[in-house]
C-alpha cells in the first residue's frame, strides 16, 4: 500500500489475506453481497478517510480478549481540542457514538 490510500483499500487488500487463513467472513458485514464489493465501502470508510484527511489520528481497535466482543475508537488532533473515545461491544455503535461527539465538537460531518 502506498501513502495516501484509503482505508477501503487497505482493507479490500487484507481481508482476502484474512479469509485465506481460514477467517470465516459468511454472514459478517465484510462479507460481500451481490453485486457488492463489500460493505467496507460505506459510511464507517468514509468517516475514516474524512478524518485522517483533517489531519486527526484515529485508532480503531477489535478487541476480542474482552467479555464479549469490544470496540474501542479514538480520535484526536486535528481541529478537536482533546482527544475523544467510544468503546462498544459492536462496531456500529462506537461509530454512532463517535459522530455524536465530533457533532458536539462542532464538527460539520460531511456524510
């Protein structure tokens, strides 16, 4: 991968990888459905390559070790005045969660 790639390129690179080791991918959201290349290229991909392109660090992070699936995203830098972190046991919810705070943040989110 080269420097300025999108994390759907990161991704579509790597979960090919991932299944080729015997990572299960049926029924999950990285699978793809018809006529899709996968869900990876929606809203979650955007707000990431969003923020990195406003000059914020983020930190997404599966967390299996914990009770139950864990998420935890962090944020920081850029145009935010301190850090800013969601932890959830779905990774739909960590991002809902994170938009609510950049919004507070006065953040206009363009998706």
């Amino acid at each position: 991968m080269t420097e300025g790639t999108t994390i759907g390129a990161c991704i579509r690179v790597a979960l090919p990888r991932l299944q080729a080791t015997g990572l299960p991918l049926a029924g999950t959201p990285w699978e793809a459905g018809p006529g899709q290349e996968s869900v990876i290229e929606g809203t979650g991909a955007l707000l990431l390559d969003w923020l990195a392109d406003t000059g914020m660090s983020v930190f997404l992070k599966a967390d299996g070790e914990r009770p139950g699936p864990g998420w935890t995203f962090l944020t920081k830098d850029g145009p935010l005045p301190t850090m800013l972190r969601t932890d959830g046991t779905r990774v739909t919810r960590c991002f809902h969660d994170m938009l609510s705070q950049l919004r507070v943040q006065g953040l206009a989110i363009p998706i």
